[in-house]
C-alpha cells in the first residue's frame, strides 16, 4: 500500500498531516486540563499546589527526554519511535480518564508524557528528511504555528468537553484520535532505508533530566518548602550544577545529545531566548485564568471555553498571514510587534476584578491570540533560517525544547508567585471571609499576569536585539 501512496503527487503532504496529528495532540494535551483543573481538584479534595501536578508533570517529562528520544530515533528509526510514541500516549491517556487519586492521575500524566517527547521529538527531523531544500524551513515553521495553536486551543476544547460531558473526556478524546494517527503512521510514514551511527550521550542525557526536573521543581515547590529553606536551596544548587556540568560536558564531546554551537549564532539564540519567554507569559495566563473564571465569575466549564476561545480563533487568523509577510518583510518587526502586543494582553488581564464579564475577558484573550499569532510564524522562520539546511531538523527540535520549557517554568513560577502573594494577603487578615479570599485570589493573581507580561516586555527587548542579524532567507 505504501509503494503506492509513495507515487502520489501529495504524499509529502501526507506524511506532514500524520506528523502534525502527533505534534498537535502532544501540545494540546499540555493545556487541555487547565480548564478541568477546578473540577478535577474539588473531585479529589486538593489543593492548586497539589492539582498544578497535573499539568507539571506532563511538560516536565516531555522537557526532559525530548533530546533522549531525537537522537534514539536518529539511531534506530524515527518511524519506529514516533508509532511507539503514538501507543503510549494512547494508553496513558486511557489511564488518565480511569484515575481514582490526584497521584494516580500524575502518574499516568507521565507515561503520557513519555508517549508525546516521542512524538514531538521525532517530528522535526521526518519533515526534514520529507521536505528538503528550501521548503524546508517553511514547513517547519508551519509545524511550529500549528504546535502554538495546539496549546492556545487546549482550554478551549476542554471547556467544552467538560461542559458537555466530565473532565474525563479530555483524556477519553484521544483514544480514538491516537487509535486512528496511529494507524496512518503505521500505512504513511516510510520506513528508514538507514539509520544515524554514533553513540548515545547517556552521561548529557543523565545530566539534562536531573538539572532540568530538579530545578522546574524547586520552581514549583519553593513557596511551599519556602525560598530560604535548605531543602530549596540544596535543589537548586545542585540542580544549577548539573546544568553547567551539561553544558561543559557538551561541549567536550564529539557527538553531544544537544549541538551547543548552534547557540554561537545570535539570531538562533535570541529567536530560541525570546520564543522561551513568550511560552512563559502564555502559560503565566494559562494555568490560572480558568480559576479565576471558575472562583470569581462563577462561570460554568461550557463558559470558560467559550471566554478563552477568542486566543486560538484569532491566533488561526493572524499566523499564516504573519508567516507570509515574514517572508517579504523583516521578522523582527513582526515578533517583536506581536511581543507587545501580547504584553499589553496580560497587562488588560490584569485589570480584571469580581465586577469583570466575559465579554473582558474575550478582549483580553484575543489581544493575546493577536499578539502571539503575529510573533510565532516569523520567529519560527527567522530561528530556523540562522542556521545551515543540514542543521534545520536539529534546530527545530531545540526550539521544541526551549518551547516546552517555557510552558512548564511559566507554569512553575506563576503558580509559586500566586499562592506566595495569596498567603502573604490572607496572612494580614483578621477575618477570614469570602470577602477576604476573593480579595487575596485577585491580588494574587493580578501579580502572577504582571510577572507574565514583564516575561514578554523582556523577550522583545531580546527579540528586537536581532535587528541586523536577520535576512529573509535560509542559511546554506
């Protein structure tokens, strides 16, 4: 069947639509929950610092292994991992709806998540091998749009989902999805005629984890354990550590986990820096806009989705227009805007109070959409036009990385400096009444979106540092 698909005029397009089922599920899931987190937390009697596991575990493990399983698929067949990817996550995804305890759906969260680093890891290098040449770089900064959508429109979906039904669809949705992606794979994808020989750099991978989960979580548990305490400390020095024992180690080896010279090119850093940043305001936002509709404005989870769907709509609309202006125009005028634009988004966030509707909410989430559809597109373009064509699959899959980073830190750290401040409230409070509790959410979560939008205002700064450096086409 496959030989003769292979003789199809469209058969590349084939194979990107099968790699972008992977990819969009694997993202999507990393925000779907948020929406859920409410009803998921008042199901099993937790806490948000208990309930935030939820989404930090999923993007902690992907952030994790996604280098690992890149250079495994090199080694022993990306069509391979990436079906293998598609099983797990399926099946992670069944035991997330079949979960009985906060823990167990934690669990779970993180077998799923080994599934999607599969995926998403091995994304980038078969587009690379499918669309050479300079199609190339247009074709992966379309898979980089449509990995933004993805996380833009988790909330949506899954205020719907859970308005409809209960918060196990969420998980329940992708079954037959994953059944299905997983059987086009199987008919689609080519078979490697060779594998990448080398060695696996178990120590770099070793060393990447431990820094890389010990320091998210101190980001996530400092306001628990407190900032002074030795057991955050400890962490965090060791954490920071390995990082840099990583990072020498890297640079030291003849085939490294993660091609640190890359980062000797000014645009490919400032693209990756700012790109980081920009997931890090997202997700300042992302995690703790469906409490504050759920807590302060009573909405139902049907209401939420409909209030958060104004990012991704919008977001749909202005990406594939930016991509194409980005093409004739210079990219950095184009992130940077979209940059602050999206600031400006979080900062009307930030007005909002018990009196707000829905209706300012929509106009907050598509300044956002607006903003981030704008910087997306010409910033995956502009990343991976810094570096040579040969290069292009092994950029890409660092810009995954730093893009999964930026959700799981924004999370981490928007939660800490909300439950921080909303403690530091409630602590100067004689009464403690509905009043008080309210007063203390918003103020606290007022804060979190100001850090968010200092997160944007921060990487256009770095983003409009490209200027100069930038050309509109690729590398060779």
């Amino acid at each position: 069947m496959q030989d003769k698909l292979k003789n199809l005029p469209y058969y590349r397009w084939l194979i990107f639509i099968v790699t972008v089922m992977g990819t969009f599920m694997a993202v999507l899931d990393s925000s779907i929950v948020n929406v859920a987190l409410p009803l998921i937390a008042a199901s099993f009697g937790v806490e948000l610092t208990d309930v935030q596991w939820v989404v930090t575990a999923y993007l902690l493990v992907i952030s994790s292994l996604l280098p690992l399983f890149g250079k495994i698929g090199d080694m022993y067949g990306r069509r391979k991992i990436y079906l293998l990817g598609f099983a797990i996550f399926t099946i992670g995804s069944l035991l997330c709806s079949l979960s009985s305890t906060i823990w167990y759906l934690v669990a779970s969260r993180v077998l799923q998540g080994t599934g999607a680093s599969m995926l998403m890891s091995n994304t980038p290098a078969i587009i690379s091998v499918t669309f050479p040449g300079k199609e190339r770089g247009r074709v992966l900064g379309m898979n980089g749009t449509v990995v933004a959508l993805a996380a833009m429109t988790g909330p949506s979906l899954g205020g719907i989902l859970v308005g409809l039904f209960n918060w196990e669809w969420i998980f329940y949705i992708n079954l037959p999805i994953g059944i299905l992606a997983y059987l086009l794979g199987y008919y689609i994808l080519p078979f490697e005629k060779k594998y990448v020989a080398g060695t696996f750099d178990f120590k770099g991978a070793i060393l990447f984890a431990l820094g890389m989960t010990g320091l998210l979580v101190v980001l996530s548990e400092g306001h628990e354990w407190g900032w002074n305490s030795f057991i955050t400390g400890s962490i965090g020095i060791l954490s920071l550590l390995l990082l840099s024992t990583f990072i020498w180690f890297e640079g030291r080896i003849k085939e490294p986990m993660i091609d640190l010279s890359l980062f000797k090119r000014w645009p490919f850093l400032a693209g990756n820096a700012s790109g980081l940043l920009s997931f890090m305001a997202m997700f300042s936002n992302n995690m703790l806009m469906p409490f504050y509709l759920h807590s302060v404005l009573l909405l139902t989870p049907t209401q939420i989705g409909l209030a958060i769907t104004p990012f991704p709509l919008l977001m749909a609309i202005v990406a594939p227009l930016s991509g194409y202006l980005s093409e004739r125009v210079s990219p950095v005028l184009l992130t940077s805007s979209g940059l602050g634009i999206l600031m400006l988004g979080l900062f009307y966030l930030a007005t909002l109070d018990a009196y707000s509707t829905i209706w300012h909410v929509a106009i907050g989430q598509g300044i956002m959409g607006i903003g981030n559809g704008m910087f997306q597109s010409p910033n995956n373009n502009s990343v991976l036009s810094s570096v040579p064509v040969r290069k292009v699959g092994l950029a890409s899959g660092i810009s995954a990385l730093m893009r999964n980073v930026g959700m799981v830190s924004g999370t981490a750290v928007a939660v800490s400096a909300f439950e921080s401040k909303r403690q530091q409230e409630l602590a100067g409070v004689l009464i403690l009444n509905q009043d008080a509790y309210m007063s203390a959410f918003l103020s606290a979560y007022h804060l979190a979106l100001m850090i968010g939008a200092c997160f944007a205002g921060i990487g256009l700064i770095i983003s409009l540092s490209r200027k100069g450096h930038v050309h509109l086409r690729v590398v060779k």
